[in-house]
C-alpha cells in the first residue's frame, strides 16, 4: 500500500509554498487569451507553409539538391507536425481562460476542435498528393505515407480536447465558488475544495488558486467527493478515482527510484 505523504502546498499566484488553508482575498488573473491565440495561428500557419515545402518536394518542384528527396519529407513533416501540436496547445490553455458559449453551438464546436481540424488540414493534402504522385519511388511514397499518417494521428490526438469547458460553466463556478481556494494535484483533470481529500492523499504537492486559475490549468470539473462534503450540487463534477490512481502510481515510481 502506497505511503500517505505529507502535502506540500503551491500557490498558483505566487508559486510559493503556503501552509494550511488559504482564502485568495482577490482572484489573481490568469491572462489573456490573446496571446495564446495569435501564437497557436502564426504556428499553424508555419505548419501549413512546411506541409507545402513538403508537398513541392513531392511533386520534384523544390528540393535541397544535397539531400534526398526522403530526408526533406520527413523533415517537414515533422516540423509541420511540431507546429501543429504546440498552436493547438496554446489554442487549448486560450480556450480555458476565455472559453467559447455554448449558446452558439457552432462557434462552441470549431473553437473546441479547430485544433483537429487544422491537422486534418496540414497532413491530409499531403498524404492524398504523395499517394497519387508519380515522381517518387515506391519506397519513398511508402515511408512518407506513412510518417504523414503517424504524424497526423499524434496532432489529432494531441490537439482534441478531452476536458473542453464553457463561458456558462465556467462563470457557475467562479459565481458558486468565488474566491474561495481550491486545490489540484500535478496529474488528473479535476479540482478539490478540501485539500484533505482522500484522492490527493498520494500527493505530496498540489498547487492553490481560485477556480478560474485551476480552470486555466486544465482542471475543469470539481471532484464529486468534494462536491459532496460541501454539499455543492450545481457544478459539473468528476469522479477524481482516475486521478487517485494516477497519483498512487507516481508515488510508487517515486519510492522506486529513491
């Protein structure tokens, strides 16, 4: 049986140790989500430019004379595939700050799933392109086929987001909890109010803040055991056992290796 560790307490605002409870007097802002936004679309237009070196290379339009044609695929896919994946990232922390409405479905779907579609966008043109190419061999078509599906499988699977949240959501829980601390472990996707929570008991560390900055942090739902002990019924929760297993496990790792 795991050892029940003796917490350390990380406040999100300061990143500085704190003891006890802490009630955060004013929610400490989380940013703005423009940056993250212009940055994820100058990365995905960096990704679309590599995607079209690659598809030159492919059609023998463009080549590095000093290297073989195999080379520069991969290597612009791979470039192509870096960019997708850290404009979806950033795409994702700007949809948790300043979340879409689910007033309006559309815009909800695109801004929580543009990321998938934008790696759609960057690798299936490639894949139909280099299939019916007929200037490269069948080596190189095979091997770049399928780095451009590997590749796309990685961004899809790393741009969709399995914990999406709403402006309605959010503001129910920044009105219900105010600024009233809570507490998240390193690993899992849920919140706590009690830091004594059973399921942080094989964390050594969790970081403080108020709920719009566990929110920001990709914590969005409210662990249904907390949800419980303080009788709060209006929130989305989550069962935290996955966390709870999560955590159980690094700290065996933890006394592994030690």
């Amino acid at each position: 049986m795991a050892e029940i560790k003796k917490k350390k307490i990380i406040s999100a605002s300061t990143g500085e140790e704190v003891t006890g409870k802490k009630k955060i007097k004013e929610a400490a802002p989380t940013g703005s989500s423009v940056g993250y936004r212009i940055g994820a679309i100058v990365l995905w237009v960096l990704a679309f430019a590599f995607e079209v070196l690659a598809i030159l290379v492919a059609l023998g339009k463009f080549s590095f004379h000093f290297m073989p044609s195999l080379w520069q695929l991969i290597i612009f896919l791979v470039l192509d595939l870096i960019c997708v994946v850290i404009g979806s990232l950033l795409w994702k922390k700007a949809n948790h700050i300043s979340p879409a409405s689910e007033k309006n479905k559309v815009k909800f779907w695109l801004w929580n799933n543009l990321g998938v579609i934008v790696s759609v966008a960057a690798f299936v043109p490639f894949i139909i392109i280099m299939l019916s190419s007929k200037n490269n061999d069948k080596r190189t078509k095979a091997i770049a086929t399928v780095v451009a599906i590997v590749a796309l499988l990685i961004a899809g699977v790393c741009s969709y987001d399995f914990n999406p949240v709403s402006q309605e959501k959010k503001e129910e829980a920044i009105n219900t909890l105010g600024d009233e601390t809570v507490y998240w472990s390193p690993f899992g996707h849920v919140y706590h109010t009690d830091p004594d929570c059973s399921h942080l008991n094989h964390s050594d560390t969790l970081t403080s803040g108020t709920v719009e900055q566990a929110i920001a942090a990709n914590r969005t739902r409210l662990c249904k055991s907390c949800a419980a002990h303080d009788n709060i019924t209006n929130l989305e929760t989550d069962d935290a056992t996955v966390d709870d297993k999560v955590e159980t496990a690094e700290s065996e790792i933890e006394k592994t290796l030690s």
